[in-house]
C-alpha cells in the first residue's frame, strides 16, 4: 500500500556555462519500503541537464520553502533509509560497520544472523516519516522523475 508519494523541488544548480536547472527529487513510501530518486534539470525529451537516480544533492539555491536543515535532514535520511526493504546485515552488524564487502557471511555475535543470508527490512521510524510527509511538494511539475 502506497502512503506517500510526492514530488519535492529542492533547489537549483547551475552548469560550468551558467545554465541553471532545477534539482527534484520523487519520494515514495510502499509497504514501508522507502524509495527516493533525484533529477537534475530533466528535459522534455526524457534527457536530463545532469545526473539522476542516486544524487549527491550540490544545490547552489535551495528552493524558497526548503531551508539548509532540512537539506541536511533530507540528506541523511536518503542515505540511510533508501531501500530500506534490502539489508543484507542485521541492526547489529549495521552498527559495526560490517557490509558483504567487509565480512561477506559473517555471523552476528548478537543473533547468529549470517550477513548476506537474505534481504531484511529497517522499519522506518515515524519522525523519518514524519519529516518525509512535512517537505514542500513542488508547484511546477517536472517533465519527468
């Protein structure tokens, strides 16, 4: 079941020839599952100005109803809540620091979780979605997100 899904305008940005774009962002919650993209300056033609998908957010002007804090908020809970629905460590080999990467099928001294064994989910707290729900939805749609 889909209880969120908006379309933010978090700023602009401008290219090396001083061309600015606008940077959005699509932010869905489904079961749960966190889901946030990005595009940088889409076009009409389905192309776009700059990057999309995973962005590192650079925004030169945030957009007038977004504030520094909650770019840094924004930022943090992409980073930590996208996809939340596909761990392959368990909350306490999340909080050591080991990835497949680093200790592919390690065994979780805490619950024997073997890392990698299979997707776990991270419930979202209510203040991420709290935070999610209470960001500006954008008044210009975008050609495409």
């Amino acid at each position: 079941m889909r209880t969120l899904d908006k379309i933010v305008k978090i700023g602009t940005n401008k290219t090396l020839g001083g061309r600015f774009y606008s940077v959005y962002s699509h932010i869905e919650i489904i079961d749960g599952e966190l889901h946030i993209t990005g595009v940088e300056g889409p076009l009409p033609s389905g192309n776009a100005i700059g990057s999309c998908g995973q962005l590192i957010l650079n925004i030169e002007n945030l957009a007038s109803d977004w504030t520094s804090e909650m770019l840094i908020t924004f930022r943090y809970v992409w980073s930590k809540y996208h996809l939340n629905h596909i761990n392959s460590e368990c909350e306490h080999q999340n909080e050591l620091g080991q990835t497949w990467a680093t200790h592919p099928l390690s065994e979780c001294i805490t619950c024997g979780y073997i890392l990698g064994s299979a997707w776990l989910k991270t419930e979202l707290p209510k203040t991420v979605i709290s935070f999610l729900e209470s960001l500006p939805e954008t008044n210009k749609n975008p050609a495409w997100i």
